[in-house]
C-alpha cells in the first residue's frame, strides 16, 4: 500500500525553469477533492490537519487558496521542497 505524507514547509522552490519536464499529474481527479478540501478549511482547522504553527498554516492557506490545477503542467511536488 503506497502513503502519501503531506508536510507543510516553509521554502518551497516554484522556479519556472526547471531541468526536469513538467507533466500532468496522474491523480488530478483525487487531487481535486483533496485541494477542495483543504480551501474550505480555516487557518485553525488547517493548523490542526497540519500540526505546525499559525504562521505556516496561514502560508499554507494562501498556497492552497492560489493553487490552480488546470494549467496542465506542474511541477512535481519532490522538486518543490
């Protein structure tokens, strides 16, 4: 069975050029829900999902408030962090 751990961080590395190809992420279904999700949330219920500071879940708020999954192209979140 394959987990997937979701950490927040407080650097991420969003560099428009990239040695690597970007690609269409297989699960952009789940993933979807899961971005769905994770906006509704307020900045304490997130804090609690995450288990880290306000600081870092209100950063994550505004990240996941911006996220958009529809350019097709993404990054893959391994080279982000």
């Amino acid at each position: 069975m394959m987990q997937i751990i979701i950490s927040p961080a407080k650097k991420m590395n969003l560099e428009k050029e990239s040695p690597y190809a970007l690609s269409q992420a297989a699960l952009l279904d789940k993933t979807q829900v899961l971005l769905a999700y994770l906006q509704s949330l307020d900045v304490t219920q997130l804090k609690a999902l995450l288990k880290c500071n306000e600081q870092i879940a209100r950063l994550n708020a505004q990240r996941f408030m911006t996220m958009d999954l529809s350019s097709g192209q993404m990054q893959a979140a391994i080279l982000s962090y």
